[in-house]
C-alpha cells in the first residue's frame, strides 16, 4: 500500500486518461505529486462552470482497509476556493463539511437562468451531500449572502432593489437538494431553491421577500407564493 501511495500520479493519470477522458467534464492540463498526496490542473467545461481549476488531494489509505476512497481536497479558480473532503466507497458517496467562498461572478450565469443578477459573492460553510447510489440520502450546511443590490426582470423592465443579507439551510427533501432561504436579521422565511438529480433546478420566491426589498403590501401575505419556476441548469 505504501509503494502504491507514493506513486507518481501522473502516472496513473496518462495509463487511465484515454479511458476516462469522455467522464471528466473538460481538459486535463496538468497533474502532478503522487497518488497520496498530488493535484491537477484542468480546464472544466460543466454548466456555468468554465475555466481553469486546481485540485489539491490528500488521500486517506488506511480507509481503503474499509472498502472506501477517502480524501481532503483543496479547489481553487478565478471565481472559487473550497475545502472540504470527499469520499466513495461500497456504502455510498459524497462530499463532507465543504466550506469556501463562490465569487459573484461564477454565479452570475445561473442567476441569469432566473432572469436576476446580484452583487457580492457566496460564502458556504459545512456543506455535506451524501449519496446511496444515485440517489441524494442526506443533505446539511449552510450557505450566505451578505446583502446587496439585487435586480430582476420585471415585465419588459429591470428592477433593482437592495436586500438584507440571507442564509441558506440545505436539506435533504425526496432525493432532491432543498435551500431554505431565510433573512439573517429577522430569521423569516423568503422562499426556497432546489436542485433534483437530473439537474431540474428551481425557486421560490414569497412575498415577504418583495416587502423586504421596500415593496408594499397587504398585511398578513407575508407567506404567499408570489413566484415558483423550475428549469434545466444541466
């Protein structure tokens, strides 16, 4: 096990490369350091998600004893850094306890989907996502945004309307990813974002959220459904 885990990963990655290339969403640049301890350079082509991205791996070998691949990782980009740990194995798959930062930038392009835009960026912390064949069995961490100005399609018009900052609670619903949006000062509810195994991504959005932009209305309507779409996001 030993000798296997100092060995040289861009080794193992040009004798594996042409039969996984068509599962890696992008190009392999570079890869580098050993199977214990390496990284890769690549550039993703998934989604909104484009560009050059670096991954740092340090593996765990004593967990393959338990019939499972375990490993911190490190990610970083021109709009992403993360930490967290990663794993797969006979019982399942996921990632645990990732914490990082997403620039407004990388998620300007899903925003766009909506027909929205926001300033400032997303800071996550403890995300985990656990996975019993291709099925989502669990789901905790937490996302936030720091307030800003935010702006909407509207009719034929753009509106623009600074918001309070908001956190995320992520949750496990039906096999599917649930965001709970709630506003940090008053802990109400706002509405909810989703994302199902077969990329299907939505919002809901409630009218307490319009009243906090500085939007009137009526009293006791706080919990209405104001907005609720789905679309394909990949």
């Amino acid at each position: 096990m030993f000798v296997v885990a100092l060995f040289p990963a861009n080794l193992v990655w040009s004798t594996i490369a042409s039969s996984v290339a068509g599962a890696v969403p992008g190009k392999v640049q570079v890869v580098g350091g050993t199977v214990w301890n390496g990284f890769v350079v690549a550039d993703l082509r998934m989604g909104d998600v484009k560009g050059l991205h670096l991954v740092k791996w340090q593996a765990h070998p004593l967990s393959l004893l338990l019939g499972e691949v375990s490993l911190d990782l490190k990610i970083e980009s021109e709009g992403l850094i993360a930490s967290g740990g990663a794993y797969i194995g006979l019982l399942g798959k996921g990632i645990e306890n990732l914490t990082g930062k997403v620039s407004a930038s990388m998620a300007e392009p899903i925003l766009k989907q909506f027909d929205a835009s926001a300033e400032g960026g997303l800071n996550f912390d403890g995300l985990t996502v656990a996975m019993s064949g291709d099925e989502i069995s669990d789901a905790s961490g937490e996302i936030r945004w720091d307030g800003g100005k935010v702006s909407y399609r509207s009719g034929r018009s753009t509106q623009t309307v600074d918001f309070p900052a908001v956190v995320g609670v992520l949750t496990e619903n039906e096999g599917s990813l649930n965001l709970a949006l709630v506003e940090m000062k008053g802990k109400k509810a706002l509405g909810e974002a989703m994302l199902r195994p077969d990329g299907i991504g939505g919002v809901k959005v409630l009218q307490r959220a319009m009243t906090l932009a500085g939007f009137s209305s009526s009293p006791g309507d706080d919990d209405k459904v104001l907005l609720n779409i789905q679309r394909p996001l990949f």
